[in-house]
C-alpha cells in the first residue's frame, strides 16, 4: 500500500454549526490546523451554518478553504443540526464527492437516524470532543430522565470510530459516560509556537506601543468571548482589589460581546445584561485601569504586550488561550474549573492555581503583580512544557496519522 504522502489525499469532511468568519473556539482551532493537514495529505472541507444573510451560501472557497454554507433562520440548535445532517449526507451520497472521515465537534441523540444512514454508506464518524459539560446541569432532573440521557449518549456514541479529546481528564469522563476504551484518542491542543512566541524587550514595548499600553505598567490581560460562563465578572472583581495594592496595575478585557452561536434573542438580552453588569463592576475605573478592547484577530499581539494573563471560566476542554499565553512566556493566574487536567501543567510551577473567589484570585494576582522573581520563574517554566507537549507539528502529525488509519491507509 502506498505511504499517505504517495497516494491521493485522505478527504475530510468537517460538520460544524458555524465556521469561518463565524468562528467559536473548536472551528477556529480546526481553521488554523488546515494549511498543516493539507501538507500532511489530508483534504479537508467544511460543511456549516449560518444565520447572517450577508455571508456567502452553497459552495465557496475562502482562506483557501472549500465551504458549503448553509442558511437557516431558525435559532433552535436542533434545527442547525438537521440542516447539517441533510447536507452531509448530500455530500457523503454525490458520486462526485468522495469523503473517508466525517468529523463532528459533539453529536445529540437527535442525529441517531443520521448516524444510521451514514454508517451504512461506509464512511468513518470521527467525533471531537472540545469542552467538558457542567455536571450539575447533566444531573438535574428525574433519575429515570437522566439515564435515559445517558442512554442515548450512549447510542450516539456507538456509532463514532474514534473520540478525539483534548485530555486525560476529559477521556475518563466519556468513559464514565459509557465509550468504549477502543474509541478514544487523546490528541493535545496545539499551539502555533511560531506565531505564539516570546518577545524580547524592544518587541514588548513596540507592542505596547501599538495597542495603546504605557510602558511602566503592569498590564493584566483577560482575552476570550465577555460571556458569564467566562466570569469576568470575577475577573472585575478580584482585579479591582488588586489595584489597591498594585496601583500601576492595569485591566485588558479582549474579546468580543456575543459569538454567532448565540441561539435566541432570550440569550441575547440576556448576553447584554451581563455586558452591563461588567460595565458597571468596572465603575469609576473604566477607561482609566480597567479597558474593554474589543476582538482582536492578533490575540498573539497582547500576549506579547502584557505582564500577566488571567482566566475564570467555570469550564473548559482544555484551555486553549491559557497554552498560547504560556508559549509566550506570560505567566498565567487561573481560578480552578471544571476539566481542567494535567496537561496544563503543574500548578505553582507553571501557573498558579486559586479558589474560585475574588478574593483568593485578587491575592494571585496580587503577588504575581508586585513579584517580578515570580513573574519569571512562572514564565519561564510553563514556556519549557508548553513547548515540550503542545507543539502544533505534533497535534497535526497525531491528528493526520488518525485521518489516514481512519480511511486505511496507513
């Protein structure tokens, strides 16, 4: 049998309910994956949704990638879904378009007929895993309810080849939830370490330049989606009495308001009430210590810009933009959250690890502010394990072997 880089590519076929210039956290790592696969052989295409009407729709190319965009009006997820899964099995059934690998960032028991119908056409499920549930939503309700629901997570499931997660935490929760050991791969999240890299001290000052930072600042930086389950409302809070103690301290909230996922107008309202509240947290110091900077399409630059990057979600796959702020030798202060795993590293050593209060991360904080010896020794040890287990090459040499033992041709 030919060798992958010999023989056609291997063709992939990504379902995602939004993508490119509509990106949340998986479609966009995936996006910035491409460009490697394709060198690695692997062919792959995107099938999504999208709600803006200005957006191009059937069959376009943009960034160099095959899109097949679907329009829907509706915001129920479901009905995304559905759109998704008649698309794909156009696509999987056209003569002209032949795909080994199917890819879908979660799949609902809804998709089950789907699934059906795909598996028989004899193409591989491969499902990515990217964030780790809220339990205790999992476990509300009447217990037969919830075992039903894991039931039929249950049957969903058994229809994937592989389920790709991000950690070993993460991999013993689908086990729990019933997968087959067979089924799963731990593929890291890789960091570009060309683009995410430390810079030396006349590139920190240019950038600081450039985004408007004065020089003799401690500048702290949150970069992420302004959403509640991020709790920069927390972030606000803790950095406030921070500032008490450290008054050259300084807040950079990046990020946009909303996303394109959101699903409704209830959670859109709801969305802008929490944007006020922040607003409101930030009192007497917005504009002055504390900046709300909009999205960025350079998240590189901050990094390189700041002193201390901060986080609080209430869960995460992974955490891709804490890895990315580590390559580039910021230190990281993090309250704890759900799926968080060894794969980040080692608290104290290579970041630091508080309650889930704004007092316990204001004290982090704090420290890491006024301890320059600290600052250092967090950056330096978290660059060494970011750069000896999140190397993109590696995550684009696993997930390309995985594409081609997929289709069989390995």
């Amino acid at each position: 049998m030919d060798s992958p880089s010999e023989s056609s590519p291997t063709r992939v076929l990504l379902v995602t309910r939004n993508f490119f210039p509509e990106l949340g956290g998986a479609s966009e790592r995936f996006r910035r994956y491409i460009p490697g696969l394709q060198a690695r052989n692997v062919l792959l295409k995107v099938v999504c949704t999208t709600r803006n009407p200005d957006l191009p729709r059937g069959k376009c190319v943009e960034e160099g990638i095959e899109i097949y965009r679907e329009f829907i009006s509706d915001p129920n997820p479901l009905f995304a879904d559905s759109t998704l899964n008649r698309k794909t099995l156009q696509l999987i059934l056209n003569d002209s378009e032949k795909f080994d690998v199917v890819q879908f960032f979660g799949l609902h028991p809804s998709s089950i007929p789907f699934l059906r119908q795909l598996k028989r056409s004899r193409t591989k499920i491969l499902q990515v895993i990217t964030i780790i549930g809220l339990r205790h939503q999992e476990n509300q309700g009447f217990w037969l309810k919830r075992f039903a629901r894991k039931i039929k997570r249950r049957l969903t499931e058994s229809f994937c080849e592989k389920i790709v997660v991000s950690s070993q935490t993460m991999a013993e929760e689908r086990l729990q939830e019933g997968a087959v050991p067979a089924q799963i791969q731990i593929i890291s999240n890789g960091v570009d370490l060309h683009r995410f890299s430390i810079a030396s001290l006349e590139q920190k000052q240019e950038r600081r330049k450039e985004l408007g930072i004065p020089q003799d600042a401690i500048a702290v930086l949150y970069l992420g989606v302004l959403t509640p389950r991020k709790r920069v409302d927390l972030i606000i809070a803790a950095f406030l009495k921070t500032k008490a103690e450290n008054p050259k301290a300084i807040l950079f909230l990046v990020g946009p308001v909303d996303r394109p996922t959101m699903q409704n107008q209830e959670e859109a309202a709801l969305q802008s009430t929490y944007y006020n509240k922040l607003l409101s947290l930030a009192g007497q110091e917005l504009n002055r210590s504390i900046f709300f900077s909009g999205e960025t399409k350079s998240p590189e630059a901050w990094f390189q810009a700041v002193d201390v990057f901060t986080f609080a979600s209430v869960n995460e796959g992974l955490g891709n933009v804490l890895l990315e702020a580590m390559a580039c030798g910021v230190p990281v202060v993090t309250t704890d959250f759900i799926g968080r795993a060894q794969e980040l590293g080692q608290p104290t050593k290579d970041y630091l690890l508080t309650e889930e209060t704004a007092e316990a991360l204001s004290r982090s904080l704090s420290r890491v502010c006024s301890e320059p010896q600290l600052r250092q020794s967090l950056a330096t040890s978290a660059l060494a394990h970011v750069r000896q287990h999140h190397d993109l090459q590696k995550t684009l040499d696993q997930y390309a072997d995985l594409y081609h033992r997929l289709a069989n041709r390995d």
